[in-house]
C-alpha cells in the first residue's frame, strides 16, 4: 500500500530523520510510538509532501507503485485529501475557526471536483452523521462544538473522500479518556468499513497496544525497532522499547499514607458562574460549577481528584488555592478559612512555559510567592536550597527559562511552590503535557519531595495510571459533584459509581499477557 | 447577530450622548465669555450681548445644553458667526468634498494595499517581499503632503493630466468631480496603504502559521486556495480596525492635503473655524466628526462579528 524507503530528511543543518523505512499494507493499523521530538509528525509530514521551508527530504515513498517524492506540487494536491487523509492532534486548533464545520467538509470534495456545491454539502452531512455528529447541525462552527465533536468533523473532512491512507497524528492525546475511546473506537469502525489504512501516531503505548497491527518505534529521527504490535511487546527487543514500556508503567517507590491530622477541609462547597444574559433585562443564567463538595485532606496525605474537562475539578482547585468566591459552603485550612498567597499552600500547573515570565531570571520566578508571602531575609539561600531539592543546581538561577526543556521547567515549578515550606500543594495535572520517560522521573521527583518535606498533594489529573502511582486516596469528580470517593487502589480496581467505571473502562491498557518475564519497574 | 447589533447600537447611543455633554461643557468651562472671546478685545459690550443672545447663552445650564441638542437632532447647529450662514448648510457643502474624498482615498487605499499584502504574505520571506516592506515602509515615513506635491509636479505641472488643485463642484459632472479629486485621494491614500498592507501582511503570515492552514493542505488544497479561502478571512479583524480609524482620519485629518489642493473640505473649515474663533461652527463641527467616528466604530464592530462567527452570541 505504502512503502517508504531510507527516508531522511534535514531542515536547514539540523538533521531530523534518518533512514526511516516501513511498509503500511491494505487495511492494516500501523503504530508510530516514540516521545516528542523523535520525529514521528514529520515522518507524517514527509509522506504528505508538507514540511516547512528549508527542508530536505531524500529516500523513496511509494503510494501503490507511485514514487510520491517525483510527482508535481499540482500531483501532489491533487492526492492529498483523496488518497491521502490527514487528522492532527489539536482539534482546537485544526479547524477554520470562521468557516462553518458542514462547509469545511464539502471544501474536501469541492477542492477535488467530485461533487457540486448542493451534492458536496449533503454528502459532507452525511460524512458528519456517520463520525457520530448526526445531532449537530452542519451550520455551526467549531467553537460552539466540543473537543472530541471537533476531532469528529476533522475526521469527516480527513475520509470525506475514502482515502487508502489515513495518518492519524496524535488524535486523541487531547481528549478526556471516555473521548478518546469513542474516537479510536469510530477510527477502527471507519478502517474495518472503508478497508482504508491507518497510520497511528502517538506517544501512548497503550493506545497503539489496543490499535494497531504493527508498530514502529522513533527515537532521535531512527526507527530503533518494528514489528507485530504483541511479537515487540513481549520482547520488547530494544534497550529504548524497554525503556518507553517501563516508564510509562512507572510507579515511584513511596509509602503509602494514612494521613494524620485534617489539613484541609472542604465543607459543602458551591460556585456559580454567571451567564451572559439571554435578554437585556433577564436575570444572569447561572452555572453551577461545583455543586456542594465536601471532603477532607489530611496531613502528609496524597489526594487524587479525577474528572474530565467540564467536571469541575480546576474550579474546586482555584477555589482551594482562594482564587474563586464561593457561594456556598466553607474551605478550611488548618481550620481557618483558606486565602490566597497563604505560604502554606501553593500550585504546580500543567504549562509551566504559561506560568513563567520569559523576561525574569530563573532565580526571581523561583521567589515569585514572596511577594504574596513576604521576603524573607535569607530568601536567595531559599532559592538556591529549593533548587537543589528539585535537583537542578543553584547557579539556575542565573538564568532563563527558555533555556531549560519541559521537564526541567517543571522542576522550577516544583521549586517555586517549594520556596515558602508549605504544607498542601496543589498539583493541577502537573504530568500531563510531558513525554512518559519525563512523567516517570517528576512522579519519582514528586514523591521524594512529599517523604522529605511532609507534603500533602492534591493531585488534580485526568489520568487515572497518574493517580494510581501517586496518590493515596481519590475523588472521583462529575459535573460539578464527586460521585466515588475512597482509597485509590480499591475504586480503581472495584469501582461502584457506574461513571467511575466507565471511566476505568475507557483507559486504554496493555494487554495482561502481553506483559512477559521481561518486565520491569 | 441582531442581538449583537441591538447591543451595539444602545451603546452607540450612550456614546453619543456622552460625547455630546463633554463637548458642551469643554465650551462651557473655557474661561470667561465665549462671546466675548469671540469677538476679541476691542469689542463693545452691546455686540457682545447680542452675540450672547445668539449664542444662546441665556438661561442655565441644563436647557441651554437641552437646546443644542435639540436643535442637533432637528438639524437645527446654529449660525456661523463669521459666514453668517447656518452651520447645517456650511457643513453640507463641505461633506459634499469631503466625504467623497475620504471614500475614494479609502477606496484606493484598500485597492492597493489588498493585493500588495496577500503578495508580500505568499512571498514570505522571498525578494518580492522585502522589496514591498522597503516601499511600504518609504509609504509610511514620507509625509503625505511631500506625495501631494510631487503628484502636482508631475501629473499637473509635467504631463498636464490634472489640475493643481480647486474643486469645480459636483454640478460640472460626476467625471469632473472625481478628476479634481484624484490626485488628493492618491496622495492621501498612499501612506494609509502603506499600513494597511503591512498589517495584512503580518495578520496573514500569523494565519498561515495556523493548524488549520496545515489542515487545509492535507486536504489537498494548494497553497494559493489555502491563502484565499482560509487564512485571509481570518486575517481580517485587524484590518477592519485599521480601516476604520483610518475612515475617520481621512474625514477630518486631510487638513493638509485641502490646503495643499484648495479643497474646500471640512478639515478647512474647522481650520478656520478655530483661527476665526468662530465656536460654533468648531462645536458643531467636532460634534458631527465624533459622530461619524463613534457610527464607523459600530459599523466595525458589525463587521467583526459578520467576520468571526465566534464574536456572534447564538439566541
């Protein structure tokens, strides 16, 4: 079906790929793991002929017998969408935000010249009603569809015309665990359907375990190791397989903690959210984001709180941290109401490039909390002491936060929130945007800190292999309320709230018997 | 979208209405007698009385206020001091050039600055596109009123294809009118493309970086269907923001350019309005000139929303 062949490929001096070769059959699922940067999009990129400017490209790929890297730009385009789909990770952001999601599918066919204007718009209708958006209307725009709707019609537009290849580059990375089941399960439909071929790209071995037929594994540009997807993992032949498959099943050494005394309690919590008015003169619609939550926290205890975007979870938090007015009910720290830039809690967000000032040195951010907090005396010394206690070095403060990659910036993080010796972090999907080898270390970072300092966390993800290696006991939170609450291990493994084992359900695992004698962490 | 513009409108109107009580009062606040001022130092106190009268200057604050208005809203702006002619009619004749103008200047600015921007933003990077950076960047720097005299060197004085300047009348033809505006318009119309062509440049070469543009492409649109059918609707809301502050700049702020061409336009009319010291005319006239602003502004911001589908609330 494809071939590709000794695929290299440099932008400007910088080598990107090298010697990349694998075959895709008819109707098979292929697996492209490896972390960011490894070059797996641009693998992707290659095959379409859509690299940026300054790229150089050598090697040989061949879409049923045609050499692709000899055709015309006009060839090109002309293959690209009917025999070649692409769908990209960011379904935000791949959709044309000003057109119409109807009209940006009929564009695949109108482009194409396989249909007219009224013909292309109702099989574009069509094509959305077969991904699963029969109920959406094909007049709306993407920003009034939800995440995984979106990825839906990026799919409709990507097959409108039943290509042989479909590349899928990180579809459902993301997405809430339940989404991402509904689109692998709709990618598998369309391939089994269509008989089209699916080139799977991720960095989730545990997607790619459930997908694919063969997979490939990418580190620095190289294909390192292919074969069948349950022949490579249970060999797991390659040192960096290895590696990939134990880190992503890492579990930090900790002990488990029954907690002492209540840190923190949460009684009957509520927050509104007002609306836009529906008429000039109406009350405020209101939006109950969180619905009268009550739980506790104690000391030197590790708290998970789960929930898919929308549940809730992130407004709690900022409530917690006295970012949010209530409108009802009481948080409690140490049994005084919480405030914000209290020294005794502080946060640890997903994007720690978004929570930075690029313009101040590493040894400013780093005592960004005194200014809340008031600077004490000795406040470079603190600086120097919470950097090394993330295990970067005091002489980082020096410099800037650009020049540190994403795991090391999650250090400084870390640092910051360590600078005022608090007793409660909040940790707002801290791991979620690194590659596994990154996550495995700050979870172990994470766990060393809570041992040494006495922390309690409050560990707000999404992902519930996260929760399972770090936390203690877990909230299970659904639309504005928590629904299972208990010791992690037992909901988990015995959920009782049908969402809560939905949930579980839908988290894409390794297969048991695949995991052989060779496994490790 | 009809609940965007009803909101808009209702605070068109509050703006207006604000805008109207500062410019009163500013009049009401100068020091002294505006009718003394007016007519300077040597005038006698029963001339000064009758122009307070006419002024309307009697009675207190609030119904005099309430009387300007009045009369704004029925037509009514007063009588020009010095032309002693309704500043209605003074200011009708002057639109009659002005608005003109600024339409053609706007026109031809847009006319340039479109196809020179999509160029510069598809040609990133490449000769054609630093050559037009250089030119919109002299287009920018040089003052207009250096083009004005230029195009009159050349185009009038040279090759004898216009006039130097004057304005015969919309009653000598449609043709005639537009020739004696041309050069004018030209002139003021070649700095505003001048922005107006980088900042589409720029709003494109942002777009093009999108996703969607990639996404687009994968669909097998080419790299010119991709530019025109999805990267410049999106590169749009800056440049209807441009266009419209520079809608309300040609309206009043060719000043120079009139005087550069004899143009009996507002720009002069206020001009000697403010050396003649003739306040009402300047307070009627600056009210009607922030009323054209503040109408732009609305049609603007019903732009935006006609541009991006995201800035509609859906009933």
């Amino acid at each position: 079906m494809i071939e590709v062949e000794g695929l290299s490929l440099d932008i400007g001096a910088l080598p990107i790929l090298r010697d990349v070769s694998f075959r895709i059959g008819a109707g098979e699922v292929f697996g492209l793991v490896g972390e960011s940067g490894s070059g797996k999009s641009l693998t992707a990129l290659s095959l379409m002929r859509l690299l940026p400017a300054g790229a150089a490209v050598r090697g040989s790929v061949r879409l049923e017998g045609r050499a692709l890297f000899d055709l015309s730009e006009a060839e090109m385009c002309a293959l690209r969408g009917a025999a070649i789909g692409l769908i990209s990770q960011e379904p935000m952001t791949a959709l044309n935000p000003v057109m119409t999601i109807g009209d940006q599918v009929a564009e695949t066919l109108l482009v194409h010249g396989r249909a007219g204007r009224a013909e292309a718009r109702r099989l574009a209708a069509a094509k959305l009603a077969r991904v699963g958006l029969g109920e959406v209307p094909p007049d709306r725009y993407p920003h009034e569809l939800s995440g995984g709707q979106r990825q839906r019609v990026a799919i409709a537009a990507a097959v409108a015309l039943r290509p042989r290849l479909l590349i899928a580059d990180e579809p459902t990375t993301a997405l809430d665990v339940t989404t991402q089941a509904q689109i692998l399960a709709l990618l598998k439909g369309l391939v089994a359907e269509e008989g089209m071929s699916l080139m799977l790209i991720t960095h989730d071995l545990a997607v790619v375990a459930g997908m694919a037929d063969r997979i490939a594994v990418m580190q620095g540009g190289r294909i390192v190791e292919q074969g069948p997807t349950g022949a490579v993992f249970r060999a797991l032949g390659h040192p960096y397989t290895r590696q990939l498959f134990a880190a992503s099943e890492h579990v930090p050494d900790r002990i488990p903690h029954r907690g002492g005394d209540v840190l923190l309690e949460v009684r009957g919590a509520v927050r509104d959210y007002r609306l836009p008015r529906r008429s000039p003169v109406g009350a405020h619609p209101v939006l109950r984001a969180v619905r009268g939550v009550s739980f506790t926290l104690r000391r030197g205890e590790s708290l998970g709180l789960v929930g898919e975007s929308g549940s809730g979870k992130s407004t709690l938090a900022r409530a917690i941290l006295g970012l949010e007015p209530l409108q009802g009910g009481q948080i409690l720290l140490d049994g005084a109401p919480v405030r914000a830039g209290d020294p005794r809690m502080q946060v640890v967000f997903q994007d720690p490039y978004g929570s930075f000032n690029p313009r101040h040195r590493v040894g400013r951010l780093v005592a960004e909390p005194f200014h809340a907090a008031g600077r004490p005396p000795d406040a470079a010394a603190r600086v120097a002491e919470a950097l090394e206690a993330v295990h970067l070095s005091a002489a980082d403060a020096q410099k800037y936060i650009h020049e540190f990659s994403g795991g090391q910036r999650q250090r400084i993080a870390i640092a910051r929130a360590l600078i005022t010796r608090p007793e409660l972090i909040v940790l707002d999907e801290p791991v979620s945007a690194l590659d596994v080898s990154v996550r495995a270390r700050i979870l172990d970072l994470l766990a060393e800190l809570q041992e040494r300092f006495r922390l309690s966390y409050l560990f707000i993800t999404h992902d519930l292999a996260v929760v399972r290696a770090i936390t203690d006991r877990v909230l299970v939170m659904r639309a504005g309320e928590i629904v299972e609450e208990g010791e992690t291990a037992a909901v988990l493994d015995a959920p009782r709230h049908p969402y809560t084992r939905e949930l579980v359900a839908a988290a894409p695992a390794i297969p048991t018997d695949w995991r052989g004698e060779r496994r490790h962490g | 979208m009809l609940r965007h513009a009803l909101s808009r409108l209702i605070s068109l109107g509050l703006s207006l209405a604000v805008a109207s009580l500062v410019i009163f009062l500013v009049i009401e606040v100068i020091p002294g007698d505006p009718a003394a001022y007016m007519l300077g130092m040597n005038a006698s106190p029963d001339t000064v009385a009758a122009l307070r009268r006419e002024l309307g200057l009697e009675g207190s604050l609030a119904e005099r206020y309430l009387g300007w208005v009045a009369g704004m809203l029925t037509g009514d702006f007063g009588t020009s001091y010095t032309y002693r002619v309704p500043v209605a009619q003074l200011v009708a004749d002057r639109l009659e050039v002005s608005l003109p103008l600024a339409l053609y200047a706007l026109a031809l600015s847009t006319a340039i600055a479109l196809p020179v921007g999509i160029l510069a933003a598809a040609r990133r990077g490449r000769a054609t596109d630093y050559g037009i950076i250089g030119a919109t960047q002299l287009g920018i720097a040089v003052p207009n009123f250096w083009f004005a005299m230029l195009l009159v060197l050349v185009f009038a004085v040279q090759l004898r294809w216009f006039n130097a300047g004057g304005f015969p009348g919309w009653e000598a033809g449609l043709g005639a009118g537009l020739k004696a505006l041309t050069l004018p318009a030209v002139a003021l119309a070649l700095p505003q493309a001048s922005i107006l062509a980088r900042v589409l440049r720029s709003a494109l070469i942002e777009t093009l970086g999108q996703d969607y543009i990639r996404t687009a492409r994968a669909r097998g649109l080419t790299e010119g269907q991709a530019l025109r059918r999805h990267a410049l609707r999106n590169a749009l809301i800056p440049v209807l923001t441009i266009l419209g502050l520079q809608f309300s700049f040609l309206l009043a702020g060719a000043i120079i350019i009139e005087n550069v061409f004899f143009l009996p336009g507002l720009g002069r009319l206020i001009f000697q309005g403010i050396t003649q010291r003739d306040l009402i005319v300047v307070e009627s006239v600056t009210m009607l000139l922030v009323a054209a602003v503040i109408l732009v502004t609305f049609l603007v911001d019903l732009a935006y929303a006609w541009a991006d589908p995201r800035l509609r609330r859906r009933a």
